[in-house]
C-alpha cells in the first residue's frame, strides 16, 4: 500500500539523516523529503477526517505534491452540493486551493 511505501522512504531517509558520511547537501535533501512526505500524510489524515464529518464512508484521500484527490462512493458523488462541500471542506483545512482538490467516483463492490 502506499502507506507501507511511505513508511519504507521514511526509514531510508532517516537513515541517510543519521550516517556520519551524509554530507550537509544530502541531509538538507533527505530532511526535505522527509518533511514533504509528512507533511502530505498530515493532509490527507485532516481532508479524510473532513470528508467523515461531512457523513461520508467508505472514502480514501491521496495528497500529491500539488493536489488532493478524493475517491468517494458513486452515490456521494453524484450530488454536486455534496462535490461542492467536500471540495470546500478539503480546501480550507488543508490550505490546498479548491481547483487543485479533484473528486472521483469510485465504484462500490
């Protein structure tokens, strides 16, 4: 999962952050990475949290580098106030502009 993979660059990272040969460069770069990849997993921890209150199951939250995507049940959806809403909350508790927040259908099985 992209979860396992995250924690896996995470590790690594540390590990460069901790080796006495790590030259300045490669930390500040390791630190940078690091960071950026927290930093998305903050958000999607506080846009899925939105997403819930808003009363939606069933829902996953992926942050790129530049924008958020919602995967949301077809019947969640399909209602554009509800799209509206979600993109609105996402937006304001992550600070990611709403035209970078994409919602999709995912299919319920």
């Amino acid at each position: 999962t992209i979860n396992m993979q995250r924690a896996k660059e995470i590790e690594m990272l540390e590990q460069v952050l901790a080796h006495p040969d790590s030259g300045k460069q490669t930390r500040a770069d390791a630190l940078s990475q690091k960071t950026d990849i927290v930093r998305r997993m903050e958000f999607e921890a506080q846009a899925q949290a939105c997403i819930e209150n808003l009363g939606i199951k069933n829902s996953t939250v992926l942050c790129g580098a530049q924008n958020m995507t919602v995967f949301v049940p077809f019947e969640y959806a399909s209602d554009e106030k509800m799209r509206t809403a979600m993109i609105d909350a996402v937006s304001t508790i992550t600070g990611i502009g709403a035209e970078s927040v994409k919602i999709i259908l995912a299919k319920n099985e």
